[in-house]
C-alpha cells in the first residue's frame, strides 16, 4: 500500500486553495478587465460609407421597412432589428422603433452598418 506523507498533503492542498479561492474584488477585477479586452472604438465611416448608409436608411424611412442595424455604444457593438421612424438632421440621430413600442435614438456617428432585411 502507497503511504502519503502528510506534508505532502498540506503542500498539495495549499496550491489547490491557492488556485481555487478567490475573492469577490478580485474576480470583479477579472471580470472587468475582460469586458474591457472586447471594447472596440467607435466607428469612423468615411463618407461614402455614410452616404451608402443614408441611401439605406431615408429608403427605410419612405417605406417602412425594418433594416438590420449594428451600431456603437459605450465602447460594444450591438445590433438590433428596426423601423426607422425619423431622421433629425440637427442633432444628427435616427429615431427607431423596436418592436411595437421600444422607442430607440443612435446618433449617426454610433453607426457601423445598416442593411435592408
């Protein structure tokens, strides 16, 4: 039969605890420094990809349809299906609709692609 010391034991048990426990801070750090690794800049079309994105969108807006829109905020892409419902000009942001009832703004310079569904 293999005998196992006991300081053996505590040694390994040591190293498992060191690699298994850790504190709420910590993993909260970890965690966050993850979500920052993801974080991409907003995007910087040039203008005839904005102008290839407005074509798209003032068509939406004539004729109701929903497009595909991926768009930038707080440093994450995201994308959401739309109608778009108006185009401000001033403020430079599209209102949308989500759905039946979500109301949603992205202004122009959140925007990373738009496409016709």
């Amino acid at each position: 039969m293999h005998h196992v010391r006991q300081e053996d034991l505590l040694q390994r048990g040591n190293k498992l605890w060191e690699m298994r426990f850790i504190l709420p801070e910590h993993k909260a750090a970890l965690l966050h420094l993850n979500e920052v690794e993801k974080e991409v800049p907003c995007p910087d079309l040039d203008e005839q990809e904005l102008a290839e994105i407005g074509i798209v969108v003032m068509d939406a807006l004539r004729h109701e349809l929903t497009v595909h829109i991926v768009y930038w905020e707080k440093g994450f892409l995201k994308d959401v299906d739309a109608t778009v419902q108006n185009v401000d000009q001033q403020t430079n942001r599209i209102k949308l609709l989500v759905g039946e009832d979500e109301v949603k703004y992205i202004h122009v310079k959140q925007l990373k692609t738009v496409d016709r569904l």
